[in-house]
C-alpha cells in the first residue's frame, strides 16, 4: 500500500511516469480502471478497509481523529484470516490507533501528544505481527500468510521540500484549476519523482517473493490508501482525492481465481471497501454479513458494483464540506488532471466552497450526510 498517490503510473497512461516495477506487474496483472477509496484521508480510509465497514457507519469514524468504538461487534479482516490459519503481518503504519505521546509533550519541540487515533483497534490484538520489523519471513514454516508493506514515500510531507529526479518541473501539465506557477510545477514534478521511488520500493518487494522461491504462489495487491497529495486532492471529495491505484497479480496456478485474464483492465467501478472480502474469498473464508464490500476475485465473488461511495467529514483544520451527487464520464475541461489517460468526470456537489461547479442537492438528499455517488457500467476490456 502506498500513500496519498493518485494511479500517476505509466500503465494508467501517464506518459511522464517513470515506474516500471508497477507497469510489469500490472502486465502480468488486473489493472483496475475506477478504483476509489471511502474517504479522502488516511485514517477513515484505513479504518474502512480493516473493518470492511464505510467510517460513515461506525461514527465518529468518519472524523480523521476520533475514536470510534467497535466494542466487539465488528472483527477486522486480519483476524478473521488469523482464525483460519493465515500468518498476518502490518509494516507498519495504521492511522487506526493512537501511538505514545512524544516524550515531554508540546515542550519537546515534536508533534503534541502524536493523537494519531480514529478508533479503539489495539493493532497487537488483531496482527499476528504490526510494526517496523514485521515480515512474513516470520512466520512458523510452511504457514500461509497475508502480509501489508506500508510505503510512505508518497506522502504528502515529502512534497515541503523539492525533490529532484527524471521529471523536471517545465514537463509538468498543470491543471487548469490551479495557478501555472513555478512553485505548483515543482511540487508535480517532486510528486512524479516520489512515485518513481516508491515503484523502486515495491520492486524490492517482489524481489523478495522471488528469492524464496514463492512468487508463483503468491497473490499481489498494490493500491494506495487515498487520492492525491497536491492541492485540491488530499481531503477533499473530488475525484483526485478518492482516486486510487489498484494492481492485482494472480500468479497461473490460481489464474481461476480471477474475473479476467492477466494483463486485462477492468473498467467495472471497486471501492478500497472491497480488498478485505477479496482476501477473504481467496482464502475461501466466509465474509460476515456486517462487512459492507463484495468481493471482485477469489471463490466468493459477489455482484459487479454499479455504485461506489466516498465522503469526508472533519479532517485536520478543514470541516464542513460534504458532497452529494452523481459522477459520469463525461470530460469536463476545469477538470482535466494532469496525468493524460485518467478521465476526468463531471460531479454534482453540494457543501461549502463546492458552487462554482454549479452545486446542488438532489431532492431527498440530506447535505449533512451526502456523499459522492459514482456510477460506470460493468466491463472488463483487452490487455495493458
């Protein structure tokens, strides 16, 4: 899993992105064309796909630091494939619980009191192993396993400083919803450069696979967490802030796993909300009724989606902007994102700051729990 990156990947069809790691994984892989998270941020999103549950449905959740109670009603997907034998490792970030105050507080100089929490999740009770070390190298021999590599090279605190690589800030499309200035070219091309570190970091990865000798038995997931890290990305409800990555390499022999040939692209809409069912399908693990994903691979698959959902709520300094509408793939020029091959889609909206796109609220609609409705026909087409 990697963060806070919009699919800026030379398989989507960015023609300025330099990740070959990802390009051949998707290749021998299912690239999937629409895929969204629940919340545009870190934490909501991350407790969406541990609990299976939209944090809208578990409040506060919904709020990037809260705590949202599970109290034993809801079990994590990590458990439930522990019960069933798998070994589970998180390396390491969560975002779901909160982490020891730093040491003398506010007087120390650090973050106050490091509240990273949006529920009561104890990540030692649920992970066979969470933190730096945890691996699946780990685990007793012969034990199957389902391991998270967290990768935080694309996170948005790297964009403060430039970053120089292959992608120099004069290549660079800026949107036309932000200001062609030297200062937002040199952030696209650092985030262009970031990314291309990061595929450097799933390449390791895999390379890992391959020297024990399992990567032929091994089913691979690369997806980030949430949408974008520039401006009017990140926290905001807009396609740049829920638009995912989502690569899915099913080695030959479970090939009858999958909803399509290696090497296809699947333009049916997924939301991050489905990852752990697709997990729990392939392990062949009956996924509870309170769980609100549906499988897209794997021996449990459920119905195509036709809809996928995604809100924000209080994030940071920013509350008070809801969404509410209907997304269809029709270009919008203000829209155009400046990686080519990912379409814009026109939004109606409604909340704070959302009127130049000529906002309102569908009738029946309530404004204070309005989320973004998006909606595609289900197809898969031919290969990367």
């Amino acid at each position: 899993m990697s963060e806070d990156n919009n699919p800026w990947i030379g398989a989507y069809g960015d023609r300025l992105a330099r990740t070959p790691h990802l390009d051949a994984l998707a290749r021998r892989g299912l690239l999937y064309r629409h895929a969204w998270s629940a919340a545009p941020v870190c934490a909501p999103s991350r407790f969406a796909i541990l609990t299976v549950v939209h944090p809208e449905s578990c409040a506060p959740a919904n709020h990037m630091r809260a705590v949202a109670k599970l109290d034993g009603e809801l079990r994590t997907y990590p458990e439930l494939l522990r019960d069933a034998g798998y070994y589970c490792t998180n390396n390491s970030k969560t975002d779901y619980f909160s982490r020891e105050p730093a040491p003398g507080g506010l007087a120390s100089g650090r973050r106050r009191a490091r509240r990273d929490k949006n529920c009561d999740v104890d990540p030692a009770a649920i992970w066979s192993e969470s933190g730096a070390s945890a691996h699946w190298r780990n685990r007793p021999s012969g034990a199957p396993f389902m391991a998270v590599f967290n990768l935080g090279t694309t996170h948005e605190s790297f964009l403060f400083e430039p970053v120089a690589g292959a992608v120099a800030p004069a290549e660079v499309r800026v949107p036309a919803y932000l200001p062609d200035t030297p200062e937002i070219r040199q952030d696209f091309a650092t985030y262009y450069n970031l990314i291309e570190r990061m595929d450097a970091e799933v390449g390791a990865r895999l390379k890992e696979l391959d020297d024990a000798g399992i990567a032929d038995d091994t089913v691979v997931f690369y997806y980030s967490d949430n949408g974008g890290a520039l401006p009017r990305t990140k926290r905001y409800c807009y396609d740049q802030g829920l638009h995912c990555a989502l690569v899915v390499s099913v080695p030959p022999r479970w090939a009858h796993l999958a909803p399509a040939s290696m090497g296809s692209v699947v333009e049916t809409p997924t939301s991050l909300v489905d990852l752990a069912p697709t997990l729990l399908s392939i392990a062949g693990v009956d996924a509870p009724p309170e769980m609100q994903g549906v499988a897209f691979l794997g021996r449990r698959v459920g119905p195509p989606r036709r809809y996928v959902f995604g809100m924000r709520n209080r994030m940071d300094e920013r509350y008070g902007l809801r969404a509410c509408g209907e997304r269809r793939p029709v270009p919008l020029p203000q829209e155009l994102h400046a990686a080519p091959g990912v379409p814009a889609r026109r939004v109606r909206v409604a909340g704070q700051g959302l009127s130049e796109l000529g906002a309102r609220v569908p009738r029946g609609s309530s404004r204070r729990s309005a989320a973004p409705l998006l909606r595609w026909p289900p197809t898969v087409r031919g290969a990367v």
